[in-house]
C-alpha cells in the first residue's frame, strides 16, 4: 500500500496556499487530506466517507483554490452544504485557504439578506459555498450562473438528501456544465447517495476514514466559555482555579505557542514552549525539566506532542480547538495515564460551539459545559486551601510549644481573633527579600544546584545572551562558564546560576549596558 503523504509539503502545494495553511495551524494533513488531495489535485471525481471533523473541509478546499485561476471573474467551484451554520463554516475556511491567491469567496444562505448577496455577486466571486433553499431561489432569479463551475462539492451529502433537498441538488446539478469535478462527502453511505453517486460521478476514487475512538475513560472532559474574556486572562482564571501539578497545553500554531509560553511566563507561571523549530538538545532540556517538576505547564504543538509519554500529567488544556477530532483523541490521551485520572479543558468561543458538538458526536463522550471563574470563585478557592492546610497542620500534631503561646494570649484576646491572626500570618505572603543563605531560596524552577533570577529587560532593550553573560560576570565578580540556561523574552529574562554564587550576584548585579535592571529571586514555588 502506498505510504500517505506526511506533510503539506510533499502534496505539492503552492507557496502561498502552504503559508495560508501554516497561519491557520496545519502542520500536517490529516488521514482524508492525505488521501484526497492529490487525487483531487488531477481533476478526478471523489466519494469521500467521513464525518465533519476530521478536516474534510481542507480536504476539498485546498484543491479548489489551487486549481482555479483568481484571475477569471467568474465562479469556478460550487459547495452545497445542508445548513447555513456549515455554510458560513466552509466559507470561512476556504476564505483563509486562499487568501494569499486573492481568492473570492460567498456564503450564500437563507436568513441573510438576499440583497447583500446580490452586491457581493455583482462584484464578482470565484468559490460559492450555498444552501439548497437559498441556490434555488437564486436560480430562479437568474442572480447566479454556473456556467464555468469546474468543481461541485456536495458536503455532508446524506443530510441533505434528509432534509428532502434531494430534487434541489438535481435541479443545481443541472444548470452546471456536464464535463467537470464533482466530489461527494457523506458520513454514511445509504442507497441513495449511492443512486446520487453512480449518476453524477464519473469513475469516482473511493475514500473511506473512520475516526477512531480513543476516548480515555479515566479523563474528564470540560469546556469553558470565553464570552467577552481575552483568552489568556481565562486561561490564568482556569489554572489559578484547578488544581494543576502538571498540564500540557495545546495550539496550533508555533507561534501561538510561543506567545502563549512568554505571557504565561510573564503571569508567573512555570511554562516552557515546545514545538518544531527546536532542535534536539533544547527539546531534551525542556523535557527534563518538565519531567522533573521544574516546570508546571509545556504549551505544545500537536505535533510537537506526539510520541510523548509522561506520567503525571494531571491536566490537558486545548487553548484552541485542533483541526480534527482525531487530534484532539490524542491531546487527552496525554493525562488519565497508568490508572490514574486526569482531566481535558477546552477553552471555546461561542462560535466554536459547532465543532465541539462534533467532537461529541465523534468520540460518542459527553463534554462538560462549565462557566468561567469569576473572582469571588477565585477567592472561595484560596479560603477552601487555607482551610484545607490549617486542618492538616491540626492533624499533624506537635503543637505544643503554639499552643503554650495561644494559652499566654487567651488572657487578653478573644480566641477568635487569635486564630484569624494565625490565618492571616498562614497565607500572607512574604515581600520580596535577597535570601542570605542557600537555604533560603527556595524552589525557583531552576536545575538542581541552581537559582533562577528574574531580570527587568528582555530583547525589546536589545539584551541578547552576550550581554547578560558579560555583564553579569563582570559586576558580579562570576565566571561566566558557570552561568546556566539564560531563557530571554520581550521585556524580561530568566538566568540560572549556581546556587552558592546566588546572593553574590544579587548584590552586585546593577546594569547591563549602562541599563539599571532590577534583579530578584524569580517566583518561588
């Protein structure tokens, strides 16, 4: 059997759709794009079978980009969906599949304004994706003509033929140009859109996905709503709610991800990014250190993640949906490991409510709707811990020497307000101080014999590595082979230096460049 095409690259792509696919976050073609591209590509009929979300939609769009010509005014391809909401989905999609080949595209469906469709035909479209209903009333009309349609689409073909549109697709059939491409999608095959296909097609190649169903029985699966909320702000609600040992958390995109790492590192959090463009060596260390417990969250790629295994892993986050359910089977199947449980987020916006949906119906699992954290829920969370370690601390015993203080104050004040002043001292959190000893550093997510250091400037005042390695060893009085990892970002910097040298060079790590920086422990964990 002849091995499926790994990457985009290898289908023979152009460059500008490879770039729109690389922005949306494709980083590698799904089972029916692999299989259906290049047949697609040649011209030739196909019968796909496969349910929305396993990236069908790329599957026939990006053929229809790549063989029309944007430079013909006139509409070249034909996508009929059953319902205006996968309507304006295709639409959305081949729109970004070829916005580099200026190409044009128009949702036409029932409940918008037929005129603000008419303005959109008149200026000329290349891609029409429609509605039977609505293609027929244009039809009628004469608004729209299909005389130089090259490729048919009929997705999700057994809906349609369910929803009675049976004699509209014949009647839209009939008024396309006899010699053209026609390529049908249906998540079942019943008799009659085998009867559609044998009449319509022409030697069709055969396509068949069937997603797999690798649900992890031992993982809860929630989504969050993201009404009016920036997505990072929700993400930190979410992390500062649960409670999270160890998570990975997904984009699409390598850049997503690196964004995502930066301003998480900037909230506080112990993040590192992981995804192609590192080579071996810094994939290794950001391992380690995730395995370690150095750091909490790895913001990933899918294919980034893929082979990974990692006891531990108490939550999965998707920070954006991926492409196809099979992907995200296998996001979840990174926590719920090895008898234990785990738990799936997903962050989605009210225009994501479909593929969710599908997702549902895919994996056959019911996913948990859940409503964002307000801040008196965050508040309620910190009461419920305080609570929770001033029990333990009770049940642990050895309170003698306190109690015999608490018995000296009982004298002078109410019992009630002692022990919300123990409370008070339990959960306060220290200023900010320059430990004397080793000791007193605490964990900073540093290597072992290590201390990270917080520093103030990043590349945005033109730090790079050179600089903070010349300048911390000649202020500091250090030798710069002994300076560990150095992580740099937009307006901060991360350095790891050895442990016994820490205070040393917190007392005389003043400038770089000339800059005044401000040098401190980095958050302690």
């Amino acid at each position: 059997m002849e091995e499926e095409p790994s990457t985009f690259v290898s289908l023979g792509l152009s460059p500008k759709v490879l770039k729109a696919l690389t922005e949306m976050g494709f980083e590698e073609p799904t089972p029916i794009q692999a299989r259906t591209i290049p047949m697609a590509m040649t011209g030739r009929d196909i019968i796909g079978q496969a349910q929305t979300g396993t990236g069908k939609t790329a599957a026939f769009g990006v053929p229809i980009v790549e063989r029309l010509d944007p430079r013909k005014n006139a509409c070249q391809a034909l996508v009929l969906t059953p319902t205006r909401e996968l309507c304006i989905q295709v639409a959305a999609e081949v729109t970004r599949i070829g916005r580099y080949r200026d190409v044009k595209t128009l949702p036409v469906y029932g409940g918008q304004a037929i005129e603000r469709q008419l303005r959109a035909l008149r200026h000329g479209v290349h891609v029409i994706i429609g509605t039977p209903g609505r293609m027929m009333d244009h039809l009628n009309r004469g608004t729209i003509r299909l005389d130089e349609v090259a490729t048919v689409v009929l997705d999700e073909a057994d809906e349609m033929l369910d929803m009675g549109f049976a004699e509209d697709l014949e009647a839209i059939l009939g008024h396309v140009p006899e010699v053209r491409q026609t390529m049908l999608f249906s998540a079942t095959m019943p008799t009659e859109i085998l009867r559609l296909a044998r009449r319509y097609l022409k030697d069709p190649f055969r396509v068949n996905v069937s997603p797999e169903r690798l649900t992890v029985p031992l993982t809860t699966q929630e989504y969050y709503e993201l009404r009016g909320h920036d997505r990072v702000d929700g993400l930190s609600r979410i992390l500062d709610y649960e409670n999270i040992d160890r998570a990975i958390i997904f984009c699409r995109t390598k850049k997503g991800v690196d964004e995502l790492a930066e301003a998480l590192k900037g909230r506080g959090y112990l993040a590192e990014a992981i995804h192609g463009d590192l080579n071996q060596a810094q994939r290794d260390r950001v391992m380690k250190r995730f395995r370690d417990g150095a750091i909490e969250l790895l913001v990933a790629t899918d294919v980034a993640a893929r082979g990974l295994d990692i006891e531990g892993v108490t939550h999965v986050i998707n920070y954006e949906l991926p492409q196809d359910a099979e992907s995200y089977v296998h996001r979840i199947g990174r926590t719920g490991r090895a008898g234990k449980t785990g738990v799936a987020i997903t962050l989605v916006h009210p225009r994501e409510y479909r593929q969710i949906k599908n997702i549902e119906r895919i994996v056959r699992t019911r996913i948990q709707r859940r409503e964002l954290p307000t801040l008196q829920d965050l508040v309620e969370k910190e009461r419920e811990m305080l609570r929770a370690r001033l029990v333990g601390v009770v049940q642990e015993g050895n309170l003698t020497e306190y109690r015999e203080v608490i018995a000296d104050l009982l004298e002078e004040y109410d019992p009630v307000d002692l022990a919300a002043a123990g409370l008070k001292l339990l959960s306060q959190r220290e200023a900010p101080q320059t430990p004397d000893e080793p000791s007193d550093w605490g964990d900073t997510g540093a290597e072992n014999g290590m201390v990270r250091l917080f520093v103030n400037v990043g590349r945005a005042q033109g730090v790079g590595p050179a600089e903070i390695v010349r300048s911390l060893a000649s202020e500091s009085g250090i030798s710069g082979k002994i300076i560990g990892v150095i992580d740099i970002y937009d307006r901060f910097t991360f350095v790891e230096v050895p442990r016994e040298v820490a205070g040393q060079v917190l007392r005389g790590w003043e400038s770089i460049n000339g800059r005044v920086v401000s040098v401190e422990p980095a958050r302690r964990r």
